[in-house]
C-alpha cells in the first residue's frame, strides 16, 4: 500500500470516528464521545500530512484534539503533583518570544525608513480597528464583564508572527509584514496597556504600569535576547533554527489547554458564541485592513499585508497578561480560542490569495 493510500484510510477512519461519537453525543453519551473526538481529530491530523492542500492544517488539528483532551479530562492539565501547571505559561511565552527574536535582526526595522507609509498605516490600522471590534463586540456579547475583556485584550496585543508566514503564503508584501510585526511588538507595552485601560477598564480593573512590565519581561527582553543571539551566536548553533519552530509549536499548544482546562465550565456554558464572536472578531479585521490600504490607495500585495497584520494577534502574549492578572480561566478564554481559529482562517485566506493573480501594476513589485 502506498503512503497516499495510507492517508486516505486514515482519513477513513477519522471520518467513521467522527461519525460515532456524533451519534453517541445525538443520544445523550456526551461523556463517552470524548475518546472518539479526539482520535478522530489526531487521525485528521496525521491523515492531513498526505495531502499537500491540506497539509498545513496539520497541527491546527492538533490544538483542536489537545483542547478536546483538555475539555474531557482537566483534572490532568490543572495541576501535576500539587504543582500548578499555570507557571509554565510565563516562561514558555517568553521562550516563544526568543525563538521570535533569533529570527529577527535589526534589518527588520530598516522598513520603517523604506516604506514609512506602509508600516504607518499598518500599526495604526492595527492598534485602532482591532481595539475597536474587540471593545464593540465585548459590549454585545452579554459575557460576564471578565470573559468580555478578554475579547478586549486579545483585540489590543500586537501581531504575531504567524502573520509573516501567511503573508508569504498569500503573495503579500513580506517584507512589510516583517515591519509592521516587528514595530508593532517593540510598542506593544506602551500600547496594549493604555487600550486595555481606555476600553477595557470599563469591564474589570486595569493597572498599566504592571501590564507594561508584564508585556516588557515577557516580549521585549526576551525579543531582545533573540535578536541578539541571532547576530553573534546563531551561526554557530544551526541546529536551533529548526528546533524553535518545534518549541513555539509545542509551548503555544501547552498554553492553550492549560487555559482551556482551567476555563472548563465557562467554555462550556458560552463555548459556542464565544467562538462565534471570535471568528467575527477575526473576519472583520481582516476586512477593515484591507480596505484600510485601499482607502489609502494602496497597491493589492500592501492591501493583502494589511488584511493579514490587521486580523492575526497575539494570541500567546495575551494568554500570559490573563495569567499574570490572575484571570487566566476567564480573560484567557477569548486569546485560547482566538489563536487557532485565526491560523485556520488566516491558512484559507493564503490560499485563496495564493491561487488569485496579481494585477500587472503589483506583479511589478513583486
């Protein structure tokens, strides 16, 4: 059997997975469905490496069967032999950050200068629609004032990096969307604590200059030790570009079920519309940035980069402010679900951009 035919019977039987625990679930076996999910979407997962359309969902996959895991049985992701695993979420933020960092230089920032309007519109786009939503949309939802404000603060963090991959994907500027990431991060102390304050503040009680430190330990220095490990280091340790990957992959899903098994019972209850109001949160930012650039006449790769360093945050910088205002199962909820709803959208919208030609004006930017 060839390795094709091997991933289609294991789609298979993902499929026949799925089926059943839908049936046991129809019939009020909610509780004995669980097993089944989760092998349904860790076969998904691997059945997915097969295909080369489908291949990047892989580890998206993969956050849905931890979250299921974390759903079925929390008790084993609260805490381990008394030690509660909400302290890993700090440190593992701030490794991701220095991962982050060593594949960032100072070249990165030189975009300012390049492309001033670009990057300008870009941060601005991004810290105004973002808050915005998030603060119009916290308003609407009717969630209890610490849940709401998690919708908030996911909408005031600054871009991630995922950002640059799908910009590349979906033939943006990328150069731009390094920038844009890049600047936005360096301001997101001063930034996210005063828009947390300004819209969130009307929710639960924000004190700024803990949040800016907190950002700062957990982005900048971190950033900052990366970039320049990456100047004088990295070159001698090649190894550690292909293992920082593995390690922000890894330490980005131990965040989201840490949160996910803490906030149970609230997931639970507003499961459904949290991730609705979420996806709209998302979708509309992608919207509203592109048609940012295109109000300032901007070429379509820029429009592209807009829609993507609008729409894409994060979610793990905002997953560790919740943590360290001791609002992790409530604040963090918004930020968990945020983070792998935007990396299946963002993977959907690559492709569609992917396959959609570029005018002959921006083919000449290329």
């Amino acid at each position: 059997m060839n390795n094709i035919n091997i991933y289609k019977v294991l789609a298979g039987i993902a499929a026949v997975c799925l089926l059943v625990a839908l049936l046991m679930i129809f019939n009020g076996n909610i509780v004995n469905a669980g097993p089944l999910l989760i092998a349904t979407f860790i076969t998904l997962a691997i059945a997915f490496r097969g295909f080369v359309l489908l291949k990047g969902f892989s580890y998206t996959v993969i956050i849905f069967a931890a979250v299921t895991t974390a759903l079925y049985y929390p008790q084993y992701f609260i805490q381990v032999n008394g030690i509660k695993l909400s302290i890993l979420i700090t440190p593992l933020i701030q490794l991701i950050m220095f991962g982050m960092g060593t594949s960032m230089s100072i070249k990165d920032f030189a975009g300012v200068i390049k492309m001033p309007k670009g990057v300008f519109i870009g941060v601005f786009s991004h810290f105004l629609i973002m808050p915005m939503l998030g603060f119009t949309l916290a308003k609407l939802s009717g969630f209890p004032p610490e849940i709401a404000a998690g919708i908030i603060l996911i909408g005031c963090s600054p871009n991630g990096m995922a950002s640059n991959v799908i910009s590349y994907l979906a033939k943006a500027n990328l150069a731009l969307s390094i920038t844009i990431t890049a600047v936005s991060t360096m301001l997101a102390p001063f930034f996210t604590p005063l828009l947390m304050k300004l819209l969130g503040g009307a929710f639960i009680k924000i004190d700024v200059l803990n949040m800016m430190w907190d950002i700062f330990k957990m982005v900048i220095i971190p950033i900052g030790a990366g970039i320049m490990f990456n100047k004088y280091l990295l070159k001698k340790v090649k190894w550690l570009e292909a293992v920082m990957p593995l390690v922000s992959m890894f330490g980005i899903a131990l965040i989201i079920v840490v949160i996910t098994a803490a906030g149970r019972s609230s997931l639970l209850d507003i499961g459904f519309m949290l991730i609705l109001i979420v996806l709209i949160h998302n979708l509309l930012g992608y919207t509203l940035g592109y048609w940012s650039g295109r109000l300032f006449k901007m070429p379509e790769r820029d429009c592209r980069t807009m829609a993507i360093e609008v729409g894409m945050q994060n979610g793990g910088l905002a997953s560790g402010l919740a943590k360290e205002m001791g609002k992790m199962a409530t604040v963090g909820l918004a930020p968990a679900v945020f983070g792998p709803l935007m990396n299946v959208t963002g993977s959907l919208l690559a492709t569609y951009w992917h396959r959609k030609p570029l005018n002959i004006n921006d083919s000449k930017l290329k």
